[in-house]
C-alpha cells in the first residue's frame, strides 16, 4: 500500500517515519510547500519530496493520503484526495469552520472513500480498555463521564493565533472520547467556563488555558470534562466513568513503574509521562495500523469523518456557551454514521 503524506511538520513526520518503517507499506511522496523540509525528510527516510499534491494525487500507484498540513487546508486536501479515490487519514480537526466541514461532507458524499479522522487518543491502551469494558456492560447503564485533561505547559503565542482556541484544539480531543466511550447522540447540553489563569499572553488573544464544560448527553448522563495549559507534575490524562454496577477509569502512565518506599514516604511514583508524545506515540502507530486494517476488511472507518464533525460541533457549543454564559443545546443526530458508511 502506497502512501502520500501532505505536511511535514511534527505530525507529518511521525506519520510519515511510521509507515516508512512499516512491512507492506511504502512512502512514496512527502508533499509541503516548504520543499527543502519535505526533501530533507525523504533524504532521511524516503519517499519523493514535493512542493503541492497535484502530481501525487495523479499517481494511480498511490493508495491513500495522509493529511498533516495547517487546519485551514484539511478541506480542500480532502477533496482533492477523495475525488481522486484516495483513502484519507486527515489529523484532527477537519476544519475549524463547520460550515466548510459540511460543505465538504456535501462535496465527498459520491466518491465513497475511507476516511479516518485522526483522533490519536482513541488507540490508546488503557482509554480503548476501558471503552471495551463500558460496551462489555461492566459498569452498566453510564451515568457520568469525568476527563482530565492537562498540558505540562502552554503553547507559545504564534500557535495559539492559529489553534483555533482551547475547546477547539485541546479538548476537541475530549469531545470525541466523551462520544466514543458514551456511543451518545441526540441532544447534549453544554456549559463552558474558562479564564487565562496560566498565561495572560493566551487572555490577551482571546483564548482560555483552563476550561471546564459540563455537558448533559442524550441519555440524560453527565460529563465533566476539565483541560488545563499548565501541570507542574507532568501530562495528566485521565478518564473515569461511572454507572449504575460500578465504575472503570484510565489513569496517568509513570515514566517508569518505580515506587519507592522509604522513611520520607511510602508508595512514592516516578513522575509521570511529561508530554503528549510520551504518553500517546505509540497510539498513532496504532491508528495506522487500524486505517490499513479497516480498508482492507472494507469495514467502516472509526473514528471517521461523522466522529470528527460530531466533536467539531461540540467544541462549537462550548465556545458559544464561555462566550455567551449561557447552556447550549446541540443536536448530534446518531452516534451511527450515515451513508456512505465508509466515511464513518
């Protein structure tokens, strides 16, 4: 299977080297406007450097597109690589507009390719076990979904400009696990909260580093979801979900597994992952292997380009209530995609 990666910045290059080292996959272009970056890379790991997509997507050797390029171009690389009948793992989020992310839906809808949205998080080991565990019946009927979700630092300011804000960058990621382990639709209500308690340079463009959205989902079940730009004691990710027969929750990995105990303490950790490529690097090789897998199954893509719309129109919601400190009623539709299924 024959790939193209579009962008060569951080989450290009990892995307790019996991399959560059994958048996039965093969890179065959680095495409970024930047050519020199894009040719530095091949020189490293191979594949064919270009500067646009136009002579990739031409290629009828070529199977599938990886999208890793800015926000602002996810859309129109979609349908440039769907209408070419290219199999398409596009990085989070489609779009942080949702008029151009249904424009695109629109525009997609005939050329019935697989299409996965990169929500990393979802192949993490401990999150996908304890999303087994809620559809095994473990806990029962769910009844609330609590996410912590913390950054050891912020961003610098020139990445906050084009984030697109904390609800639609950060926690956009939490959006789609409170879907994912809930498999809700219909009506949610939302209510955000934030304030730059980190950074006054994040105030002062308009954005929030600690946010907090509670949410009431179709079933009438809570969840909290809390995202912070600032943990001194390393990457906090953790979910917890209760219900009526008990709960299941997915706690912080250590760097290592050491405990100590000693006379100044008893059970001390080591500290924990300190960054989200600690904790999360091996679940976009996994996500590869789930996009490789799904196509070749002709099953449909999860999470795909429904789940990203859906989380879009949560973070949506939530900037709309911070804004206007009022609750905000989305409706979702069904946690099922609609047809064409490949989609997602």
């Amino acid at each position: 299977m024959r790939f193209c990666v579009v962008g060569v910045g951080r989450m290009g290059t990892i995307h790019a080297k996991n399959i560059a080292k994958t048996v039965g996959l093969e890179l065959a272009y680095l495409v970024d406007p930047d050519i020199e970056r894009a040719r530095a890379l091949a020189d490293r790991i191979g594949g064919r450097a270009k500067a646009d997509i136009a002579s990739a997507l031409a290629d009828s050797t070529v199977d599938a597109v990886v999208i890793a390029s800015a926000t602002n171009t996810h859309v129109d690389f979609i349908i440039q690589a769907a209408k070419a009948g290219k199999a398409i793992l596009c990085e989070k989020p489609i779009d942080l507009d949702m008029e151009r992310v249904t424009a695109c839906e629109d525009a997609i809808q005939d050329t019935d390719v697989p299409i996965m949205v990169g929500f990393q998080r979802r192949f993490d080991d401990t999150h996908r076990s304890v999303q087994r565990a809620i559809s095994a019946g473990v806990v029962g009927a769910v009844e609330s979904v609590s996410i912590i979700s913390r950054d050891p630092s912020p961003p610098p300011s020139e990445y906050i400009k084009v984030s697109g804000g904390q609800f639609h960058d950060q926690m956009i990621h939490d959006f789609d696990l409170a879907l994912w382990m809930t498999q809700e639709g219909g009506k949610v209500t939302v209510f955000a909260m934030g304030a730059a308690l980190v950074d006054p340079a994040i105030g002062s463009l308009g954005d929030t580093d600690s946010a907090h959205v509670l949410m009431r989902m179709g079933n009438g079940a809570f969840c909290k979801i809390e995202c912070n730009r600032r943990s001194v004691y390393g990457y906090d990710q953790r979910i917890e979900v209760f219900g009526e027969l008990g709960l299941v929750s997915s706690t912080n990995l250590q760097k290592t597994g050491l405990e100590v105990w000693t006379e100044r303490g008893t059970g001390q950790k080591d500290i924990l992952k300190t960054d989200f490529l600690q904790r999360y690097l091996p679940c976009y090789d996994a996500e590869l292997q789930a996009f490789v897998e799904t196509i070749a199954r002709g099953k449909p893509m999860s999470p795909g380009f429904h789940a990203g719309k859906r989380a879009l129109q949560l973070a949506d919601a939530a900037k709309k209530s911070y804004i206007r400190g009022e609750h905000v009623t989305v409706e979702l539709g069904s946690c099922t995609p609609p047809e064409p299924s490949r989609h997602g």
